[in-house]
C-alpha cells in the first residue's frame, strides 16, 4: 500500500484573512487540491481535509486546513496524523516565513520555530521537531512596520503578480517532499535559478 503524507497549510480562518500573507501556506494547499480536483471536507479533528493521490499507485495527499486560528494549529495537526496513522516524519507543513525574501523558497525537517506561532503550537502537539516545512518567503515589513501587521495584510500589488508562480512553486515542493524525500527536493529547490 502507498504510504500517505499529511500536507498542511497553515493561516487564519474566514474571508477577513484568505488573502493575507499569513494563509499563504493555505494558498498552497488549495493549489495542490485544484491540481487534482480533490474536494473539501469537514473533518472531525477541526480542519477541512481534501484526499488525493499523487499520480495512480504513488503516495497519498491528505490536504489539511485547520478551522480555527494559526497559533491554534498544532491540535488539529496531530488529531489528523493519529487518523491517518501519519509518523511525523510523513508531516509537511507549509508556512509563511518573514526570514525568507518574498518569492523565495526553502525545505527543511526539524530545528526551531523561529517565532512563528503556528510551528511552535505543531511542534508541541506532535511532540517533535521533526517535520518537514515548506517555507514560503514573505519578506520583513519595510521600515518600523509591525511584523504581526505585515503577515496579517494582503500582498502588494507588486506581489500579487508573481504570488500564483510562487504558490505554485511550494505546491511542487510539497509534492516533491511526498515523491523523492526531502533530500531530493532540496537539492531542486535551492539549486540555483538559471
């Protein structure tokens, strides 16, 4: 049997935060789902679910969103890895990540949370570290902005261009990290743009 891989975007519920910074890991996971026409569920643990397959005979993509806020995230996480009988080391996370310049992508498994609420409440839920993230580059605010401001507005119009390319691009990551490791799929992604 294929194994199956949890796949979680994480942002703020409601129409208020859809097209916020923060929800971008959201974004990503409505992008894979749109990929397979995999439609949206409630599911007991407090998300919306949409099942998948990577391709007939590969892996299986359990798409999560949870329902209520960021910090809140971990809860729903692990209810949904106990479901699915999901080790953590099958767990990806997507995320907005302001270290990281926007349009920029970077993978890794484990190491702190770095301050993002949504991390640091998984990685207590979960009782480990070790999970894979997928971490989507969002940019510090310019100047005295507040960070937690900055993460809760809409993208620029500037980034609004080249937000679909991006998302796409996480959504290919998440997949790669599903198909060939996360080893494999950092050396795609970090490898530099020709």
């Amino acid at each position: 049997m294929a194994e199956t891989w949890l796949i979680m975007g994480l942002g703020n519920p409601g129409p208020r935060y859809e097209r916020t910074r923060h929800n971008v890991g959201q974004m990503v996971v409505d992008e894979i789902a749109a990929r397979r026409d995999a439609s949206w569920r409630q599911h007991k643990a407090g998300a919306r679910v949409a099942e998948a397959w990577l391709r007939p005979g590969a892996a299986k993509l359990v798409l999560a969103k949870s329902n209520g806020f960021m910090n809140t995230s971990g809860g729903p996480a692990a209810a949904l890895a106990s479901f699915y009988r999901v080790a953590p080391e099958r767990v990806i996370v997507v995320h907005d990540e302001l270290d990281i310049p926007f349009d920029q992508l970077k993978l890794k498994s484990g190491g702190g949370h770095g301050g993002h609420n949504g991390i640091r409440d998984i990685q207590k839920a979960l009782g480990t570290p070790d999970f894979a993230r997928v971490r989507v580059g969002i940019g510090r605010p310019p100047g005295r902005q507040d960070p937690a401001d900055w993460v809760l507005a809409e993208f620029g119009s500037a980034e609004r261009q080249n937000l679909p390319i991006l998302v796409s691009d996480a959504a290919d990551a998440a997949e790669l990290i599903a198909d060939e490791g996360l080893t494999a799929a950092q050396q795609r992604v970090h490898a530099p743009r020709a």
